[in-house]
C-alpha cells in the first residue's frame, strides 16, 4: 500500500473499491462539473439574449427555469416514475439533460436562439433533475449495504461542491473565449456521459422499484402531524427563498455595477465553492455540536456576509465574503438533514425526505424568479443587501422561536411537577411519568 493510499480513510478505499460505484461516480464528477459551469454559463447567456432594459427579468426567468421545473416534476410525474427503476431515472434525467441544453447549442448555430425558447429549454431539461437525483441515492443504496453508504454519499456530496471550485473558473475562461451557449454545450456532452455510464451499471435485481406512488403524499400527511419538522422545513425553503435573487444579482452586480467580465463572475463562484468544501468536511467533524444552533448560525453569517455588497464593498472584500459565506453554509445541508434523521421515525424518513425536497426544490428557483423585479427596482447590490437582511432577519426571528418554545416547554414541565399524581406522592422511589 503507498504512502498515498494510506492517507485516505479505509471507508472511502472500500467504497472506491466497488466498480459499480466508481462507475457512477466517474459519470457524476464530469455531470457536477458542467454544472458548475452552467453557474456562469446560464446568467451569461440570458444576458447575450436580453434586452437591455429587461436583463434582470430574463437573467432571473433564466435561472428559475433550470431548477424550478423540477419541483413539479416530483409531484405531477409521481404516479408514473416512482415505481421506475433507480438506474432508468438516473439514465431518463442525463439524456434529458443533454438533449434539450444540446438544442440550445443548436439554435445557437443556426442564429434561431431567442430569449423565450432559451428559458423554455431550460424548463425541459430540469423537468426531471429531482427524479434523478433520487436515483442516484437509490443506486448507492442499493450496491452497498447499510454500514456503507454514508462514504458514497459523502463522496457524491463533495463531487457536488468541488464542482463549484473548478467549474466557474473553467467557465469564466470558456466564456470569454467563445460564446456561452458552447459551454452549455459542454455540459450536455458531461450528460451523455453521464447517461452512458447509468446504462452500464448493473444494480442487484432485488430492489426493483424506487418506492410506490402515494410517497409523496404520504410524507405531507405525516408532517401534517409534527410541526416541529414543518417547522424546520419552513426555515429551510424561506432561508433558500432568500438566497435565489442571489442567483440573479450576482452576474449583474459585476456586469453593471463593477462593469467586468465573466471571468470575475467565474471567481466568486469559485471562492464560494472553496469555502462550502472546506465548510463542509469540518461540519462533518462537529458531532458534538448542538444542531440547531449550528443551523441559526449558519443562516445569520450567510446574511451578514451579504451586506458588503451593498455598502460600495471593494471587489476584495467581498470576494472575502463569498469565500467566507461558501464556509458558513457548508455544513447546513448535513445539519439540516440531521435535524430531520433525529426528529423523524426511520420508518417515516423516506417519505417525509421527499415531502421535503418537492418543498425546498422550489425555493430557490422562486427566489430568483423573484430577483429580476427586486434588481430592476433597486439595483443588484441593493438586492444583495436586501437579501442579506433578510436572510440575518430569518436566523432572529428562528432563534426567537426556539427560545420562546423552550421557554413554554420549560413552564409545562414545571407546572406538571407541581401536580404529581397522589401513587407518586405515596411511592418516593417511583418516578412520575410526569415528572420528564
């Protein structure tokens, strides 16, 4: 064994060490990387397209039209993809993907590429992200067994946040050397890639469905019986709400206001993908931390980190920032989901997981949709500062709850004690199923 190979954890080694798993791996990697340069590629190229006195509105439209599609993918396509195969839906997203960004690479050529047919490619090929998605953890789950899972997932979700470290930069570069619309292009043919290494993988034959079709639905009627998860899944779309005019702000702050290049845009992706990897393998060491105070407080410094774009920051600073903000909101996807792991019943977390993502799937989109209206009436860093208050304001306002709830809970227990049952009186050495 090299000196090299010894460095990485046994878990990882054996989990590299199953060809299946590398194989979708390899299809995810190249897949995560083009898009992370779609970051930069979609924003550059709704601005191509836009008229000028209308840039924001159709960077926004532009945005929300790549990931919004799947939020209504989960619910209306349920009764017909959730019995499918975990490989086809992988397989079905990746030759979706590929064809409709592979139409806007088309039109392009041909000079037929409007603003309109633009976003609703864009549309088409997100219809199916969440399904694929959902694939992809159905195939881990089923080519390892339990006690083996969480590296693959771990390798899959740091795939994921590298992407935005390379695939900016590559991008940034790309752009100003040909036209946006290849580098889409690029992240078709990662697609196809993609699709090709799905198709070869043969998963055991003993899972042969991804779940039936009242999951969904069932998952809204379990929340409908704890609020303490619906109340964690409301913080979580309002905090991604809040982030989406980012999305749509960010391209157009340095457009307009630092009158740069994509190559700038490129960076600060860049800086915040560095920050959330980094973030994010530290978070995973923080066991003994108390979770939701982890959650409040990455929410309030991803806000208060937004406020320098807004206050005429110089372009170092706030290149800081986003670097500092990628640290700051590198652990809240594992403390998010955690909450959800301790607070719902194993039985119950499939279904209440995607009650939950067919929710916060939509936020961001929503966001950014609504960012193209915020940025023509106050400009892009006066969106990013409002979003930023906005986003310290939600952590407040959580805390405040949380405090309020313990409070209350704190008083019940008390008034409970007072009023121990007379068999407890009687028995000292019993203890009161009221006394918690």
């Amino acid at each position: 064994m090299t000196r090299a190979t010894r460095l990485v954890p046994a878990s990882y080694r054996a989990t590299l060490a199953e060809p299946a798993f590398r194989r979708l791996l390899s299809g995810l990697v190249v897949s995560h990387l083009g898009d992370g340069m779609s970051v930069v590629a979609i924003a550059w190229l709704a601005l191509r397209l836009a008229p000028p006195d209308r840039a924001g509105l159709v960077v926004g439209a532009a945005v929300a039209a790549y990931a919004l599609p799947a939020a209504a993918g989960a619910l209306l396509l349920a009764r017909w993809l959730s019995r499918a195969a975990a490989r086809r839906l992988v397989l079905a997203n990746s030759v979706l993907r590929a064809g409709a960004l592979g139409a806007v690479v088309v039109l392009h050529l041909l000079g037929q590429l409007t603003a309109g047919r633009y976003i609703a490619l864009l549309a088409v090929s997100s219809l199916l992200a969440a399904w694929g998605t959902a694939g992809t953890y159905t195939l881990i789950s089923e080519i390892f067994p339990a006690e083996r899972r969480l590296p693959a997932n771990a390798l899959v979700g740091t795939s994921q946040q590298a992407a935005f470290v390379v695939g900016p930069a590559v991008a940034g570069l790309l752009v100003a050397a040909v036209h946006p619309a290849l580098v889409l292009g690029l992240d078709a043919l990662s697609y196809l890639l993609l699709a090709v290494q799905a198709g070869r993988l043969r998963p055991p034959a003993a899972a042969s469905r991804t779940g039936d079709g009242r999951r969904t639905g069932r998952g809204f009627r379990i929340l409908a019986h704890r609020p303490e998860l619906i109340g964690l899944i409301a913080v979580t779309a309002v905090f991604y709400f809040l982030y989406g005019p980012v999305e749509v702000a960010l391209p157009l702050y340095v457009a307009d206001e630092l009158t740069a290049a994509a190559g700038l845009l490129g960076g600060y992706w860049t800086a915040f993908g560095i920050g959330a990897v980094v973030g994010g393998l530290l978070g995973g060491m923080l066991t003994r931390a108390r979770q939701w105070p982890v959650t409040i407080a990455v929410i309030a410094g991803w806000g208060l980190l937004l406020v320098p774009f807004g206050l005429d920051a110089p372009v170092w600073l706030t290149l800081a920032c986003f670097a500092v903000g990628g640290l700051v909101y590198g652990p809240f996807p594992a403390f998010s989901l955690a909450l959800f792991q301790n607070a719902a019943d194993p039985a119950d977390l499939p279904a209440v997981l995607a009650a939950r993502g067919a929710v916060t799937t939509a936020a961001t989109p929503l966001g950014a949709a609504l960012g193209g209206p915020l940025v023509t009436a106050f400009g892009a860093a006066g969106t990013l500062l409002g979003s930023g208050l906005g986003t310290a304001v939600l952590a407040l306002l959580t805390a405040g709850t949380l405090l309020l709830h313990a409070r209350i809970a704190r008083g019940r227990r008390g008034d409970a004690g007072t009023r121990r049952p007379i068999a407890a009186r009687r028995r000292p050495g019993v203890r009161s199923r009221w006394l918690a």
